[in-house]
C-alpha cells in the first residue's frame, strides 16, 4: 500500500529533551511537510521540502528542527528550546509544490509532555 | 501576508438538515482545495477547485470556487452522521499551502 507513515501514533517529552518524530512515504512525492495541529486549531507549516538536502522554515519554525537525507524520509526533530511542544504533528507530502497538487497526509503523532 | 478565513468556525446541525462552510482569502487564489479531517484521524484531500465560478458535486457536497477567486464554498445536502468532522479549505502560497482554520460540522441524530 502507497502512503504516508509517521511514528511513533503517541510520543511523551520529559523537560529539556529532543525527541524525533519519524515520518516515511513511499509515494515517490518530491515534497514534504510538517504542520503542527492545536485543538481546535487549523493547521500550521513548521517546515516543507521540495527536493533532498533541501528544506525552508514555515510560519513556526522556531524550536523545530528537520532534515531530508533521502526522498522518502523527513524527520522532524522537537528541540528543548520549542516551550510549549503538547500538539498533534502531521506529516505530509505531494507530487510538487502547491500550485496545483494536493497534500496525502500521514496519521500523526500525538506529542504531550510529561 | 496571504489569510485564508474560514467560517463558521462550529455549527451543530440536526441530520438531515443542510450545512455550509465559506472561506476567504485576501488575495486571489490560483486553486482552493477542500480537505476532511475525522474527529482524531488526520486530514483527506476531497477536492480541488480551479477555474473562476467553478461548481463541482461528490454526491451531497457541492463545492463552488468564486468568480473572483478569493472565496469559496463547501454546502453538505441534508446531512448524516457519517459527516462528521472538520472541514478546512487550502490554498497555495508559493510553494506551500496555507490552511484555513476549519469549521467543525457536529450531527445530531
């Protein structure tokens, strides 16, 4: 089956730690992206990548961190530095950029902090 | 910069009534999209609107793109409970998409 995994489904940060969401496509999509989901809340761009060893800061970037080494993968790294960390993460991913393709998005990661 | 609102926020219908979610943008969009996010799943693409004053239909959803493309509507005809959830509209942004904030549709049975 072709789409999108993220793991882990729930993940807990204790005070000062990294932790690393995982998101994997088997699509053969060129682009990513990560959102961050409050409740109630829309969806908001932390950071997307168009192409491998390529990626831009969305609208709250700040205390996120990311890297795409391989097509496939684009992790997103939680640093101690993002204060109030407790969202739903979703990872997407599309064929290109937004102009005209729409998003597959993965199931997402629940992250709380202890 | 580019905003994309959406209203109502929440609307609770009795099923079987009719329900509408409108959204605006501050500039002109080159395509809208509409996705669907279950309560606790994660958002599906349902459609794409591209031409000025577009009009599509999947069944009971009808979407509709604005002449001038900076509005769009998504009407659920007598709706049911399996309808359930947030819906957000979305536009592009250069190279990225920009989400409106959802409407959140509860049925009444």
């Amino acid at each position: 089956d072709g789409g999108i995994t993220q793991s882990p489904k729930y993940l807990f940060r204790k005070e000062g730690q990294n932790v690393t969401l995982s998101c994997e496509q088997n699509l053969n999509h060129d682009a990513m992206y990560w959102y961050r989901q409050d409740p109630g809340q829309g969806l908001r761009l932390i950071y997307y990548s168009q192409i491998v060893n390529d990626f831009q800061k969305g609208d709250i970037a700040e205390g996120y961190s990311v890297s795409r080494e391989k097509k496939e993968s684009f992790p997103l790294t939680v640093t101690s530095a993002q204060k109030n960390p407790t969202a739903f993460y979703l990872c997407a991913s599309s064929m290109g950029g937004a102009g005209g393709l729409f998003q597959y998005f993965g199931a997402g990661t629940r992250l709380s902090v202890l | 910069g580019q905003q994309v609102m959406q209203i109502p926020q929440y609307q609770h219908v009795q099923e079987g009534e009719d329900f509408t979610t409108y959204c605006n943008s501050s500039t002109t969009l080159s395509n809208i999209q509409w996705y669907k996010q279950r309560p606790g799943g994660h958002p599906v693409f349902l459609i794409q609107l591209v031409k000025s004053g577009e009009v599509k239909k999947q069944k009971r959803l009808t979407f509709q793109f604005g002449e001038a493309k900076k509005n769009s509507s998504l009407h659920i005809t007598a709706t049911q409970t399996t309808d359930v959830g947030t819906y957000f509209c979305a536009g592009p942004r250069g190279n990225q998409f920009y989400f409106g904030t959802g409407t959140s549709l509860t049925v009444i049975p």
